[in-house]
C-alpha cells in the first residue's frame, strides 16, 4: 500500500511545513516528513492521518491510496518495453 500524499501536496504547492501548520495540530511535520522520505510507502497507518490528510488537500481518501503491486507492475512493463 503506498499513500499518494508526498505527490497531492507538492501538486497543490504546499510544502511540509504549511501542510503541518494547515492541519490544525492533526499532523505534526516529523510524521510528514517521514512519509515524504519513503516516498508515501507504509506498511500501516493511521485513519485519523488520512483523514486529515484528505481533508486539508480537498479530495476523498480513496484517492490518496495506491496499490504498490499495480504500481511495481507498470513499471516493470515500462522497463521490459524500454529494453526491446
């Protein structure tokens, strides 16, 4: 499972900072940058993130969650392709 957020908020120009500072108190910018490092990849978390997440970038929270598999999937047709 990899959560879209890193790539949402860089879309809409919001940086770390002004994310953490537009939650309200609901995320806190060492959470935020830990999930921008790993590129959005988790292994679990928190409902209240996601949701407050979704909330401050304006879309459902469906659309912050991707399947890493289907990801990987396509990018390793991509790299058979490129090889041909």
């Amino acid at each position: 499972m990899r959560l879209r957020a890193p790539e949402a908020w860089e879309e809409r120009g919001l940086t770390t900072y002004r994310l953490a500072l537009q939650s309200g108190g609901r995320l806190n910018m060492q959470s935020l940058y830990r999930l921008k490092r790993a590129r959005g990849r988790v292994s679990s978390f928190d409902a209240d993130v996601l949701q407050a997440l979704a909330d401050i970038l304006g879309v459902g929270p469906s659309e912050l969650l991707e399947s890493e598999s289907a990801d990987a999937s396509t990018k390793k047709a991509a790299r058979r392709k490129a090889s041909r």
